[in-house]
C-alpha cells in the first residue's frame, strides 16, 4: 500500500492521462490559460467540471483536441472560411465555433447544436491529448466569474480541494482566453476577444469580421457582461481621474506602463513598462490576483491602447469592473 500520498502538482502526463481515463479532474496547462478537464465524451465526468466550478449548466465549455484534423469527428460541417483559418491557426489560441455533430454529448454544449473546438498550443498539454485517444472539454480552471488561472498555483490555491490533479506546464505564454469565433452562422462572427488579435485574423481572412460580443440574457453562452472579477471592486478609467475620485481610499493600481509617483509602490502593478500589450496580456490576470490580496479596498485600473490584444485585455477589465458595478459583495462567482 503506498501511504506517501502524490503531490497535488506535478509534470506527470502520464499520471494526468490515468486520472482523466479514470472520469476524473485534472487541471491542465494550455498557452492561454490553466484549463480545468475533463473526458469529454464522459458526461458524468463532464458535470464534474460545473460541479467544481459553480458553473451555471447554461454556459457550453470548449472541447480541446491534438489538432485541426480531429475536428471532423466532432463538427458537421466545417465552413471554408474556417477551415483555412484553423489549418493556419492550430495549434493556437482561437476557438471554433462549428456545429455540433452528435457524438458530443449535450451536456458538453449546454445543448447548443454548436460545439467549441480548439487545439491548445502548448507541448504539454498536446502531448496528453495525442496520449488519451479522446478530446477533453476544459473551460478555465477558476470558480465561476473569478479572474483565469495563469499558473499551476493559480489553481491549486482556488480549486486544489476539486481536482483530482494539475498538471503543470509552466506560466501560460499568452495569459488571457482564446478568440471565439462563432463560423456555424453564415457570416462569422468574433464572440471573444483574446490572445489572437482581432487584426490578425481580419488579415488572414482578408475580409473584416463581425463581432457581437456581450450579451445581458442571462441565459445567453457564456460572455456575460459581468465576468472576470477579483473579489475586490474595479473600476478602470483615466487612472489620474480615478486616483482623484477615490483619494481617501486604500486603492490598488493596475498602470499600463508607468507607476504613478504619489502611490506607494507596493499596491501598483504595471503591466508592461515597455507598452507591450502582448507582455501585459500575459501580466494581466496574475497581477489582478496580487492587487485583490493586497490590503486594498478598491482596485484602480487604466484603459490599454484600444488595438491589438489590448481590445482584449480592455474587455477584461470592462467585464471586472461590470462584476463591481452590479452583484459583487466580495464573493467570488
Ligand atoms: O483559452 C481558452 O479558451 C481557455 C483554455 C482553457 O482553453 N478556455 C476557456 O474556457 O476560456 P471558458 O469555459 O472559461 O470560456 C469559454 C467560453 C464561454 O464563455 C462559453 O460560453 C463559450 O466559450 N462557448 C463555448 N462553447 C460555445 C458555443 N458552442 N457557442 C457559443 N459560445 C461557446
Ligand atoms: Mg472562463
């Protein structure tokens, strides 16, 4: 009997590939952010992850494969539009939002007749996935709403009581979630900003995209306007306006790319010194979890470039401050 019990995190595909056959958690890395997996052809192991995560059944999760080519098993139809963008992109940080062929099974999909598909670009994580012979469905492994997990730590501090596993490949390269792009409709249509510029693809394609990107019905996939939160408030805005506004505050900083002198310098964090968006898209979610455990009441957050993956970094910070504005009483959700 092996009374030594097996560390939580560790880089063990093997064991990873054993706990996901055996129906259970395990937490993985991917270049966008820590997914939490689960086989996705199991629906038991499936409900497991909105389980863990206090995930509203309403919300479909991302199925993850080794490449582009497996796609075929698990959508209908693959549009030309995306096949030529995903034979250029995977393995990369978009998803692809196809419809749904009916060996995945509804729960997967929240019973949308659409399914996520995305090949994660990150060795270890495709080295599991050509080692189980099945796809894994993996939203990001945080509880529901929270801000994304960039590193093995991340998760074992929120989830480490619910995973069975996390498998650590590092800090996650990219640091903020794929690009959702939905192709089941005619025209397609960009659902997520994420590590995958909006530019980018719009040059790929050689055609400009549309995208439609919250939705307030609470019943709506995913993309609520409320979303990505630390427990603390946010509030993002010209970050000189909003030192003045909460100047009798204990506030937390979160600069672009220059701490402001009149602050102490413990609470600030700035994301990329060299105006970076890609640096401060990999900075953005750990820097958000210091800035919530620092003695703060409030955090104060400054808008990014509006381009490139600062689009997407701003939409973060929008939803974070939405989460404020709204429900939050310090609760994660
Ligand atoms: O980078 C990522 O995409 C990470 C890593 C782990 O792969 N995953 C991730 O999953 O961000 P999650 O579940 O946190 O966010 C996925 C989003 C959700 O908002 C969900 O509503 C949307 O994708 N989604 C999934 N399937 C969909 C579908 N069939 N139609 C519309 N939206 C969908
Ligand atoms: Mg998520």
């Amino acid at each position: 009997m092996n009374l030594v019990s097996e560390p939580l995190i560790g880089t063990d595909v093997e064991r990873a590939a054993a706990l996901l056959r055996k129906g259970k958690l395990v937490a993985i890395p991917t270049e966008t952010v820590y997914g939490l997996a689960a086989n996705a052809m199991d629906s038991t192991a499936v409900a497991g992850i909105f389980e863990a995560k206090n995930r509203p059944a309403f919300d479909p999760l991302i199925v993850h494969t080794h490449s582009f080519d497996e796609f075929r098993r698990f959508a209908e139809a693959i549009p030309a539009d995306a096949r030529r963008l995903a034979e250029a992109l995977c393995p990369g940080p978009v998803t692809f939002i196809l419809p749904k062929h009916s060996i995945i099974p509804d729960i997967v999909t929240a019973g949308l007749p659409t399914v996520g598909l995305r090949v994660p670009d990150h060795p270890v994580a495709l080295d599991l996935l050509r080692s189980l012979g099945f796809p894994v469905a993996a939203p990001s492994a945080n509880p529901f709403g929270y801000v994304s997990p960039t590193t093995a730590q991340h998760v074992a501090d929120q989830l480490g009581d619910r995973v069975a596993y996390i498998l650590d490949g590092g800090p996650s390269r990219v640091g903020i979630e794929s690009t959702i792009i939905d192709f089941s409709l005619e025209t397609p249509r960009v659902l997520r900003l994420g590590g995958l510029s909006l530019e980018s693809l719009e040059q790929m394609l050689g055609h400009e995209l549309h995208v439609k990107l919250s939705s307030s019905r609470p019943a709506a996939p995913g993309m609520l306007i409320a979303h990505y939160a630390p427990a603390k408030p946010v509030r993002v805005g010209d970050l000189d306006a909003l030192l003045a506004e909460h100047a009798g505050e204990r506030a937390g900083v979160l600069a672009f790319s220059s701490h402001r002198n009149a602050i102490d310098p413990s609470l600030q964090r700035v994301l990329s010194p060299a105006a970076d968006l890609r640096e401060a898209a990999t900075n953005l979610f750990g820097y958000l979890r210091e800035l919530d455990a620092m003695p703060v009441d409030v955090v104060l957050a400054e808008w990014l470039p509006d381009e490139g993956l600062g689009r997407a970094i701003n939409d973060r910070l929008r939803r974070a401050a939405a989460s404020t504005a709204t429900d939050h009483k310090g609760e994660a959700r």
